[in-house]
C-alpha cells in the first residue's frame, strides 16, 4: 500500500523510479596512538591540501556560475587557517590525523549552527570536507551519488555541493532529502538542473533501498511504494510535458496579453553564453529570456583578499551589459557582509550576523567599496552604451534609500532601486518609490525575516515556503505601491520559478519574475495559458488560505 511522505517541494515537477541511497559518510575506526607528531600533522594536512584542489577543480568543471560559486566557497572553507589550527592543535594532544580532522570539523561546526543566517547554511560544507579529508586519510571511497545503471530517485540525509553540481539530468530523476530548506544548496542546484525536488521529508530516511517513488516538487509529496506500473505512467507523462516545454517562445505574457518579462538571474557574463556541459535547453545560451533580473556582482569578489580592481570590474560589467538578452540587466551592488563574509572587507565578527552588518549596511562602515562599485558600472554603461538598471541590497529605510539613489545618480545611473528583503521594506514600498525607480523582492530573505526562522533549519522549512500567505500579503503591498506610483515591482527570488505560484505572483501584480535558466520555458507556458482574470483569482485564493498546501491544491485541484 503506498504512503505519502510530506517535505517542501523547491523545485517543481514529477517524477518516479527507483530509490537508491547515498552512502553514508566513512566511519572512523578505533583512535590510534601517535608516535610521530609531526608526521601525523603531515598526514592530516596533506588529506585536507587534496580536499581543497579537489574542491577548487570541481569547482572550474561547474556548468553555472551558481555551482561554481558554492564549490570555490566550500574549498576556501576547507582551507581556512583556523581549521587547520585546529587540526594541528588536535594532533599535538595525541589524536590521529582521522580524528583531528573529524573533531575539528565537528568544533567548526558547532560554531557555524551557533552564528546562525549565511554561517549555519555553511555547516552541511563542514560535514563534507570532513568526509573527504577522512576517506582520503583511510583510504576510502568518498561517499558520493551512485551510479546503479538505470535511472533513479535519489534519496539522501542531505547533499553536498560537490555531490549536486554534477549531478546527471539524464539518471537522476528527482531528489529528496532529510534535511534542507528553499534556499539550501540542494533546492539551488535542483532548480538549476530541472530536476524535481523535495528536502526537509520527514520518513525519507526510511525509504528502502530499489522503493517504486513518484516526488511532486511542486507539492512537495513523495508517494512510497507506487509499483512499477505507476511510475511508468507518471514518467510517460512527465516526458510529454518536457516534449511540450519551449513550444511558446517570446516575451512573458498571460493568455490574453497581459505583459510579465521573464528574466533570468546570472552572476557573470559566462551565464549568458551556451554552456558546453548544459544542454542548450537548460543552459542561458539556450533561452528565450527578455533580459537580467539579478545580476549578483558578488561573485567576482568571492575568493578575493583584495578588492578587484577598477578596470576588472568595468570588465566584468561591461562583459554582461553587452551579452544581455535584449540589452536589460538589472545590476545588485555586492550584497556581502559578517553574514556573507569576504576577506578584504575586514569586517569584526557579530553575535547574529543575519542581523547585522550585511548588503548596503556595509557602506556604513567600509563606503569606499560601494562608491568604486558605482564608479565601475557607471563607466561600464558609458563604455557599452547602455542604461543598467542599478539596485542596493537589504535597503531598510527611506534615508537609506535616498542616500543610496543620491550616490547612484551622481554618477550617470538613471535606473536606481532596491532589493525588497526586510519588512520594513515591504511596509514602506510606497514611500521608498518616492526615492527610488523600482523595486525587486528577494523572497528567500523576506521569507527568513517575516518569519524569524534560519534558511537552514530543517525543522522550521515549513516556515519559508514561499506559498505562505503573509510573505504573499508583503509582495502584494509591495506591487499595489508600484501601480500607485506607475514604476515596476519584479520578485528575484526562487519563487518566481514556481510556475504555478507564478500565477499567484502575477495575480498579485508582480511586473517581472527572474528566476534561473531552466525555470523560463515552464514560467512562461503556464503564464500563457492563465488569464489575468484567473491569475488574480489565484492571488485571491493563496492569499486567504491558511496553509501553503491548502492554497496549493485549491488551485491546482486536479495536480
């Protein structure tokens, strides 16, 4: 008799097969003494110095800037001095080279869940660079995604970066996890792959090995022990659904002609050309996208100890403003800080770094930065032609605000505004488009602050679906400022890739959705068969609902 597993679906779409599991992570045997020290720290160093050059090679083979990203931060983690003074310190007390790095990794941890926000989503890294450290000290396999010869569900605890961003679209058919959030690595990488997802499954860890599954990553459903002839069925039409994707083509729009641009979220100009690991289908070379939604600048300083330069930056931007579909790019100056840490900011640790100094905060303290950032784009329009659209992170207030578009439009900027991500934000819309030009809403961050509760904690997933009503009543008073205004509302985060919720969105009187590559063709051909009329009913019907899987179904009865 088949049973439905509940979790959070974050990455829409249907699929079944057979389940197989990830290996666990490598045991460590019995503690050994050490008559050597300084050949034991060798040992542990040299197991960590593979794990990073691993890491970093895994990390230039990525396909998206996303997956490169995650894996060059991983390896830094792994590489960081105050692991290894740990490890160190570990060995000089007589423990093993295998268990310094597990009790060091386990130390950094704990930390890491301590500070909570950007930290606490680093933890599930920790635990993979201790697997691999260790397996290369015992000389084991790394645990790793299997490979049984057919196509599969994947079932795991959690998955790690390096365990996601290879993943081939071609025998994983779906995933779901024990643990995870929206904005996990997982729920990430799915979407980038097109691959159906659910995480934070409660009773996934007791699915047998070779379980006939369906996943439903819209609905975030994992029906156990379907049958083989089920799942045939489910997969037949799954496939005609993939058949049908891409058969609507041009600008965003609603079936009676209601405009929403559909743009795509990028973190360099290599997003924008075809990828030779990505079929063209999923890749952005390959999309019909009307241009930029998010442009996350962040990435050209992720690894850096120093600050690019001026000329590196103008590149950089100059390199997307040429590339961009339709010449529209929406740039988001660094949104970095104690939460999202980069080294040449030198910025003191905090006690809740989720809540501190972070986004445009950080021109509080280092305004330097922002002015040079501002400086580069500025030349970078000059130099291509073009008018970039120019937003700030985690604006709070209208002072902040206005000072931001002050700066911006001393400098030529003509685009300026500003990521919705705090509720104050969102209850101050209106007056903020006093200041501003626009707004775009990061729903994974104004889902974590409505709600006070940590992207990562899998417990509390439930809270950050972004099909809660009062994360949708903050977007709809948001959207209502823009239509008094008559200036454009867009939302950036992972729920614009949400075909169904894209209705919602739409319905709510969202202008624009940016989403990444493969989220487009499904967005638009949903959009393409609702009407404005019914988009907003659906608004209507999320909005009153008082719980994410009721809106659901009341809206897709039938799914």
């Amino acid at each position: 008799m088949a049973e439905t597993l509940g979790g959070l679906g974050v990455s829409s779409g249907r699929a079944a097969g057979r389940v197989c599991r990830m290996a666990g992570p490598p045991e460590l045997p019995a503690p050994s003494p050490v008559t050597d020290a300084g050949a034991e720290l060798d040992r542990a160093m040299n197991a960590l110095r593979a794990t990073v050059s691993e890491l970093a090679a895994r990390a230039e083979k990525a396909p998206d800037a996303d997956a490169r990203a995650i894996l060059e931060a991983q390896s830094l983690i792994a590489d960081d001095p105050g692991l290894h003074e740990s490890v160190e310190a570990n060995v000089r007390s007589g423990k093993d080279a295998a268990h310094a790095i597990d009790e060091a990794c386990a130390h950094h941890r704990r930390a890491l869940v301590a500070a909570g926000g950007y930290f606490a989503e680093r933890a599930a890294d920790l635990d993979d660079i201790r697997n691999r450290a260790v397996a290369a000290l015992l000389g084991l396999p790394v645990p790793g995604v299997p490979d049984p010869g057919h196509p599969f569900v994947l079932v795991a605890a959690d998955l790690s970066p390096a365990d996601t961003v290879n993943l081939d679209p071609g025998s994983v058919l779906a995933l779901v996890t024990e643990k995870g959030g929206p904005t996990s690595h997982t729920a990430i990488l799915a979407r980038a792959r097109g691959l159906p997802a659910v995480v934070a499954c409660r009773g996934a860890g007791d699915i047998g090995e070779g379980t006939w599954v369906s996943v439903d990553g819209l609905r975030g459903e994992v029906e156990v022990g379907i049958g083989e002839g089920a799942a045939a069925e489910i997969q037949r039409r799954a496939e005609a659904d993939r058949r049908r994707t891409g058969t609507v083509r041009g600008p965003g729009r609603t079936s009676d002609g209601h405009p929403v641009k559909l743009l795509l979220n990028i973190g360099s100009a290599a997003d924008l050309a075809p990828q030779d690991r990505v079929p063209p289908a999923e890749g952005a070379g390959g999309v019909d996208a009307e241009g930029v939604g998010l442009f996350r600048t962040e990435f050209l300083f992720l690894d850096r100890r120093e600050e690019p330069s001026r000329e590196e930056q103008v590149a950089a931007y100059a390199a997307v403003l040429r590339a961009a579909p339709g010449g529209h790019v929406v740039v988001r100056t660094l949104d970095a800080g104690t939460d999202k840490p980069l080294p040449f900011l030198g910025l003191a640790g905090e006690t809740n770094p989720a809540l501190g100094v972070r986004g445009l905060r950080v021109s509080r303290v280092r305004p330097e930065v922002l002015d040079a950032q501002l400086d580069a784009i500025a030349e970078a329009a000059r130099v291509t032609g073009t008018e970039p659209w120019v937003m700030a992170p985690m604006v709070t207030t209208v002072a902040e605000a206005a000072d931001f578009a002050g700066r911006a439009r001393a400098r030529g900027i003509t685009r300026v505004g500003a990521m919705v991500e705090v509720p104050a934000a969102a209850l101050r819309a209106g007056r903020l488009l006093e200041e501003l030009d626009f707004l775009s809403i990061g729903t994974n961050d104004l889902s974590q602050y409505t709600f006070a509760s940590d992207r990562q904690h899998g417990e509390l997933a439930d809270l950050l679906d972004p099909w809660q009503a009062a994360l949708l009543q903050l977007i709809a008073d948001c959207a209502a400022a823009g239509r008094a205004a008559g200036k454009p509302v867009g939302v950036c985060g992972e729920a614009a890739a949400d075909p169904l919720l894209a209705t919602v969105l739409v319905g709510l009187g969202v202008t624009s959705l940016s989403m990444s590559a493969p989220g487009i063709s499904p967005v638009r051909e949903t959009l393409a068969v609702h009407s404005l009329r019914r988009c907003r009913d659906n608004a209507r019907i999320a909005l009153a609902a008082d719980d994410p899987g009721q809106a659901r179904k009341a809206i897709a009865p039938d799914r």
